[in-house]
C-alpha cells in the first residue's frame, strides 16, 4: 500500500522537474497523466482523477487531502504510488 512519505517524494520530484524543465512543466500543465507517464514511466490509473494547478505570487491552492480515518474505512484504489 502506498505510504504517505512515497507520495510526498514523488510530488516532490514532479515539481522540481517542473520548475528545471520547461517543456515537462506545460505538458504536465496541460495533460497531467501523460506527463507522468513519460517523464517517470509511471501509469496513473484511469481511477484517479489527476488535475495540476500553477500558483502564482498572488494566486494560491489549500489542498485538503483525504481524512486518514476515511482512509481506513475503504479498500485503497491500487497498489501503486497512487
């Protein structure tokens, strides 16, 4: 099952390559999946819903993340990083 830090470090890695890679930022701006896909060979099941947002100097995102007690509760999605 996925762990929380696993996710956290793949974040990670997708956001700096975003900021060091310009063409890997619009792709992954404008089609999320298949950025990932070809940048980290990782296939993001077609049951996640995978939507990537820019913040700016004056515009930013809250992500509130599902409650870990919900978690729990059900069966996760898939085995992998997702």
């Amino acid at each position: 099952m996925t762990t929380m830090v696993e996710k956290g470090v793949l974040q990670e890695q997708i956001i700096e390559r975003a900021w060091n890679d310009a063409e890997f930022k619009r792709k992954l701006l404008a089609d999320p999946r298949t950025a990932i896909q070809e940048a980290f060979n990782l296939d993001v099941p077609a049951a996640i819903q995978l939507t990537t947002l820019e913040e700016t100097q004056s515009h930013f995102y809250l992500i509130i993340p599902p409650n870990p007690a919900d978690s729990i509760k059900q069966q996760p999605l898939t085995e992998e990083i997702w």
